[in-house]
C-alpha cells in the first residue's frame, strides 16, 4: 500500500500492476445527453500559462497524434491542474454535480466532471487508458481487479488512491476502480478517456455482491441528478 501512494499505478493485462515513479515531471461533441455544468464561453483566457479550453483540447489531440498514449496526455493535464484557478476561471466554479463533455470522437473523449458532495460510483471499467486531473477538491478511488476463476467476473479490492488539487492519475486500459467524493463540497475534475467513452461496451460490478454486469451510461449519469438532489 505504501507503494502505492507512494507513486501511480497502471495496470496491463492479466491483472499485472506496475508502479510507476511520481519523480516524472508534471510538467461535446454530439452527445444526446447534457448533465450539470454550463457555462456560454465568449472570450478565452489569454495564450500562455493560462488555461483555455479550446486549446487544451487541441494540446489533448497532438499530445494523442505523438503516439506515447496516456503518458504524453497526462503531461498536458498536469500543467493545466498546476493553475486550478485558472481552470476554474474558464470553466466556471462548479455549482451542482454533472458531467460536461468537452470533446468526443473516437479516439478522444474529454469531461468535465463534478461530483456531489460525498457522491459514490460504483466499480466500473473502461476498455481504454484514462487520465484524471483535479483542479478541486478531492475525488478517492479504490481499486480493484478480477477473482481468478469467478464465473460471474467478482472482484477484489488491491488498492486506493486520494486525488487533491493539482494531481494527475493515469489509468491503464484494463483497470477496474470505483470513486468517491468524501467531502462535504463539490469536486471538479478533468478526465480524458483514449476512446469514445460514450459508446464502448463496458462493465460495472454491483456495490454489494461485486459481481459484473454491463454498464449502464444512462443510470450512471443519472446518479450525479440524484446527488443533487440528495
């Protein structure tokens, strides 16, 4: 567990872990659906060390078109969470829960993601690598993996990891993990899926009994309506 926290974690296949150094540096498109923030962008925080959306974007896409995956994705959302405040400027400071789909194609899906105080999803998959950068508050993730011989895909927990402002997590295509907000405010987070998050076929695992099932988009969506109005 020390080593855990101590560094990121990516998983590859067949349940393999491997611990990587945090000494590396930290430098919507068509949906049907719209959920939480919103926010009319008629000027755009000025180039440099400020952030701006559509450039941010754009540095997601050329950081994908390198071909280092994950790795060179993560770099440009660690130096965009280094200047939370900066972020929120463009973004707005989160005033309910929901998810904003910033892009989306095929190969990109970015989202502006809050949580609601002391919200719970539960443990999912993604089919593809992802990166979650937090610009504030807190969002906790455990992390689990698949029971050798389980017929019915139960899990296991292995891990955790507590995200604050300014960290930037990556996770491996095969990775299986389950969030929580514990604090008694909003959460803000960036998260960039190397993928159409939207339209891969998927897993969840029922919060009680851990065993798999496919995943709902629309029930899980759902839950962050609900939180605000818990």
């Amino acid at each position: 567990m020390l080593a855990l926290l101590a560094g990121y974690l990516v998983y590859g296949y067949q349940g393999r872990v491997t611990f990587r150094s945090r000494a590396l540096a930290y430098s919507g498109q068509g949906l049907p659906f719209h959920f939480g923030l919103s926010k009319s962008h008629t000027q755009h925080a000025p180039r440099g060390s400020m952030f701006d959306r559509d450039r941010f974007i754009v540095d997601c896409q050329s950081a994908l078109r390198e071909g280092a995956g994950y790795k060179a994705v993560r770099e440009v959302i660690a130096r965009a969470v280094s200047e939370p405040a900066a972020v929120l400027e463009e973004l707005g400071a989160p005033q309910r829960s929901g998810v904003e789909p910033l892009y989306r194609s095929d190969h990109l899906t970015i989202l502006n993601v809050i949580w609601g105080k002391q919200m719970t999803i539960m443990p999912h998959n993604h089919r593809m690598w992802a990166v979650i950068g937090v610009y504030t508050g807190r969002e906790d993730n455990i992390l689990w993996r698949r029971l050798a011989g389980e017929a019915k895909g139960r899990i296991e927990a292995v891990g955790a990891k507590a995200l604050v402002e300014r960290d930037a997590f990556p996770l491996g295509r095969d990775v299986i993990h389950s969030v929580t907000n514990p604090i008694p405010r909003l959460t803000g987070a960036i998260h960039v899926y190397g993928g159409n998050f939207f339209e891969i076929e998927r897993s969840e695992w029922d919060p009680e009994t851990l065993l798999e099932r496919p995943y709902d988009v629309e029930k899980n969506m759902r839950l962050f309506e609900e939180a605000n109005n818990g």
